[in-house]
C-alpha cells in the first residue's frame, strides 16, 4: 500500500507541476504582444501602476519614453504588410537590446508605437536612451532578401520626479512630446516641459 501511495504521490506532483508550467506559459503569452515578443498593453498598465506606486514610496524620478516609426503606413504600402510586421519586430529588438537595465520595461503600445518605462531614471537619462534608440534604428536598416527598409523614430518623453505619480499623466504627457517632436520634423526626441 505504501508503495501505491508513493507512486500516487509522485504521478500528482509530476502533473501538478506540467500544469504550473502550462499555466506560466499562459501567464506570459497573455502579457507579451504575439508578433513582436515584447511586453502587450495589460502587461505595460500593469507595470506602469506597480512603478508608479514603487516612485512615490522611495521618491525617486520614474520616466517614460514614447516611440513611433516615422512614415510606417508607407513602408505597409510600398513593401506590404508583412514587411510592415517585419520592421515592428526590428524595432522591438532594438528597443530591447538599447533598454538593457533591471528597471527598463518595453512594451508595444499599439500599431507602430512603443512605450519604455524607466524606474529610477531622470530627464537626462531618459533622454540619452531615447537619443541611443533612434540613433540605432536610423543606423540599422531592416535587410532581407527582398528589400532593405531605412526607417526612423520619433520620442517623446516625460519624467516626473515627485507626487502625485501617475501613469496616465506620464502617458499622455510623453505622448505630447512625441507629437511635438513629430509635427516639428521627425527622427528626434522631445521633452514634454521642454516644449
């Protein structure tokens, strides 16, 4: 009988841990954008609300860098659709390659806009990663058999460094800045409160 129970114990723990690990996998699938591996919107809202509560407990500058393609719906329509998702995937290994601290969370914001948020990060630094990423992307061309595709980005960024702390202010003011420096010529970084 001890033998029976032992087997029994071992076959439950061996399922018991593949469906944790389904469940993991699910976990993850649910907070990563399917094309470009990146982290999805939920899993930014969510990380952005945690940053947010983790700044105002230690009282430390939080940033946020909005990034667009420039002139995206051009490269869907010269080279199709699936270059268009190629050139998202490029992007989102660039941003993940530049934004390479513990606290750097990228994110795809939705269409050809991502997001980076910067715990512990000031205007300056933020700046400088931003000033990295685009100089990156305008220096790196998508290449394939078929094309190679120059592209370059837009950022706008905002930090607040004191209370309140919120992620839909930091949203929508880095998301100012990345219009202003859209509207004002492409291929650069802009600083909300610096416009």
């Amino acid at each position: 009988m001890q033998k029976v129970n032992s087997q029994l114990e071992k076959t439950v723990a061996i399922r018991t841990q593949a469906l944790q690990e389904a469940n993991d996998r699910l976990e993850l699938a649910s907070r990563t954008d399917a094309l470009t591996g990146v982290a999805n919107r939920r899993a930014l809202d969510e990380a952005l609300h945690s940053e947010c509560l983790r700044a105002k407990r230690f009282e430390h500058a939080l940033s946020v860098i909005m990034i667009d393609i420039d002139f995206f719906k051009q490269v869907n329509d010269t080279y199709g659709h699936e270059a268009g998702d190629d050139c998202l995937i490029h992007i989102g290994r660039i941003l993940s390659n530049c934004a390479t601290r513990a606290g750097d969370f990228v994110a795809r914001y939705g269409g050809e806009e991502f997001c980076i948020v910067l715990a512990q990060t000031d205007s300056s630094q933020a700046f400088d990663l931003a000033e990295k990423i685009r100089m990156t992307c305008e220096t790196s061309p998508l290449i394939s058999e078929s094309y190679c595709i120059e592209m370059t980005l837009s950022a706008g960024l905002h930090t607040q460094t004191k209370p309140p702390y919120s992620g839909k202010e930091l949203l929508a003011s880095a998301d100012q800045a990345l219009y202003f420096a859209k509207r004002n010529g492409r291929n650069q970084v802009a600083i909300s409160g610096a416009l």
